[in-house]
C-alpha cells in the first residue's frame, strides 16, 4: 500500500512539473517573459481548483451532453486566462493583461493536445507492438 502512494506522489509531482513547465514555456512565447517555477505550480494548482470548481457547478446546473462539454470548454478557457492575469505579473509586477493571459491559455491547450499526441503514438505503438509479438506465437 505505501509503494502504492508513493507512485501516485511521484506521478503527481511529475505531472505538476510538466504542467508548471508548459505553463513557463506558454507565458515565455505569448508575453514575452518566464514566471518563476513555484508561481508556475501555484498558478497550475489555483487553475486546477478553480476549474474542478466551475465545471462541477455547470455540471450541477445544466446536466451531462453536448452542450455542457461546449459550454464549458468556453468557461473554462476563461477561468484560465482570469487565474493566469490575477497571479502572473510582468518582472515590473504589472499584471499580463486579460488578451495575453488568453493567449497563454491558448498556447497552452495547443502544447498539451501535441504533448498528448506524442505521448498516444509512443505508447500507441509500445502497445500495439507488444499485442503484436503476443499474436505471433497464437495458434
């Protein structure tokens, strides 16, 4: 049971890293400037509440379907870029403004569906391969 924990400690923390470091990469391309690391963990954990939070309500408000996932990808994409301008500060300690906490957003998204894609395909194929040599030998 302990190494049990201890892997989804580790998997989490590394999850968070790759969060935190999209985020980073994001915020360098769209506004021009790199936050610091724990401000980037901050951000992702705040950004993660808040969406667990708001999709929970729309789920209580309007049901399942189609309409809620569309709904509130928007309201989602929003809350995003609203965390990201209230915790993100320019080195001046101005704050990145609503446009590019949106871009930020959208970078991120982008980053994420291309991390997924790379991730699907190497696994894909680790997969595929291993089913692969176990029909080899079938009878």
């Amino acid at each position: 049971m302990g190494t049990v924990i201890l892997y989804v400690l580790v998997m989490f923390i590394i999850g968070l890293s790759i969060c935190a470091g999209i985020l980073m990469l994001s915020t360098r391309i769209a506004a021009g400037f790199t936050p610091k690391f724990l401000l980037a963990i901050a951000t992702v954990v705040i950004s993660a509440i808040a969406a667990t939070v708001v999709r929970w309500v729309l789920g209580m408000v309007m049901g399942l379907g189609a309409a809620t996932s569309l709904v509130a990808l928007i309201v989602l994409f929003l809350v995003n870029a609203f965390v990201l301008n209230a915790l993100i500060k320019r080195p001046d300690g101005a704050q990145i403004g609503f446009g590019s906490a949106c871009l930020v957003t959208l970078l991120q998204i982008i980053l994420y569906i291309v991390l997924g894609v790379i991730v699907f395909v190497v696994f894909g194929t680790a997969m595929m391969g291993m089913i692969g040599a176990s029909m080899v030998g079938a009878p």
